[in-house]
C-alpha cells in the first residue's frame, strides 16, 4: 500500500531534495526548458504531493532562487578566502563565473523568464521579493569586502543583473547585438564593475 502520510521531518527532506533537483535541473536546462515532471519524477513523488509544497512552477522557481542565495553567498566567501587570489581575481571570477552560471551550476534566469515569474507577483510579494534581493547583495557587498554603506545594494544588483542577463539574452532574445563580440563585451562590463568597486575600497 502507498504511504499517506509523512512525518514534517520526511517533508522537509523532500522540500529539499525538490529545490536541489530543481536548482541542478535549472542551471543545466533553464526554466522554460525544464518541467515539473522531470523535477518530481527524479525525487520519486506524485504531481499532487508536488503540488502540497508549491502551487506553481512560477512559485517554485522562486523558491529555488533563494535557495540559490547562500550558495552564491558561500562560492564568494571562498573565492575571497582564497590565499591564491588577490582581492581584483577573487572578484572577478566571481562575476564571471556568475555571468556564464550553466557552466559552475548557478541558475541564471532569462529575461522572459523572470517575466514569467514576475507576472505572477501581487504587490506585497513583489516587495518581499525585493527587500530579499537587496538583503542578498548587501550581504555579498560585505563578503566582497566593500565598506558599509559605501556602495547601494540596489545599484550594485543592477549592475550585476544587468550584464548577466544581457549576456544570456545573446543572440536569441537580443539578435540585433554582435554575437561574435559578446563575451568580450561581458568582460570589459565586469571589469568596469570592478574598477568601480576598487576605486571606491582605495577611498
């Protein structure tokens, strides 16, 4: 007979072992391209116990994205405890690898993507969205080792959001761009970003 029920430290394990599954499956595949069976299937559960953990996929690419967070949060905490790297490596490398992020298992989103999501926010859940972004990139501003509030979170996640996403976006969402320049044009962004923050750390 099928079991019914689970104990809440069976759930949480479960809820886990989705967003892990999830998190693999979306910086290999992306989100458009990976679907909700291929995700459950793998945990071994049934779309409707899918469904007692998360009412929708746009839900629970969210979800995923902040358990995506620490993770990002630990990688450039280790970059930058690298003794083999200076301060410019450590952070650069750690854009880089942010910016072609399918190839270090980091879940880079589209921009039709995010719009996906996006849509389905109401205003309190875009603002509660928000405020964990900036809480995310004000903790990395910190372990990047700028100064305390020499540098606007929100700034600095458009900076970085924006040359990461301009990147994916090539050539498919933005065939008008040279793709044969792209990942020259993606270094010369992340090194202008970290000219910025070293003129600021020299101050």
């Amino acid at each position: 007979m099928a079991k019914k029920s689970y104990s809440v430290e069976e759930r949480q394990q479960i809820r886990q072992a989705l967003l892990e599954t999830g998190h693999q499956l979306f910086s290999q595949q992306g989100c458009r391209h990976t679907t909700l069976p291929q995700i459950y299937e793998q945990v071994g559960i049934s779309k409707t116990f899918f469904y007692s953990f998360f009412s929708s996929k746009e839900e629970f690419i969210e979800q995923v994205l902040y358990y995506q967070q620490p993770k990002l949060l630990a990688y450039a905490g280790a970059l930058m405890e690298n003794p083999k790297l200076t301060w410019r490596e450590a952070v650069t490398k750690f854009l880089q690898d942010s910016c072609y992020g399918h190839h270090h298992a980091i879940m880079i989103m589209s921009i039709e993507e995010e719009q996906d999501v996006y849509r389905t926010f109401d205003q309190e859940r875009f603002q509660q969205f928000q405020k964990r972004q900036v809480d995310f990139f004000s903790q990395l501003l910190c372990i990047l080792g700028m100064p305390s509030g020499t540098v606007n979170p929100r700034f600095f996640g458009n900076l970085v959001l924006s040359l990461i996403m301009v990147r994916k976006a090539i050539p498919e969402t933005m065939p008008f761009l040279f793709s044969e320049v792209a990942d020259e044009v993606a270094a010369f962004q992340i090194n202008a970003v970290v000219d910025y923050m070293e003129k600021i750390k020299e101050n």
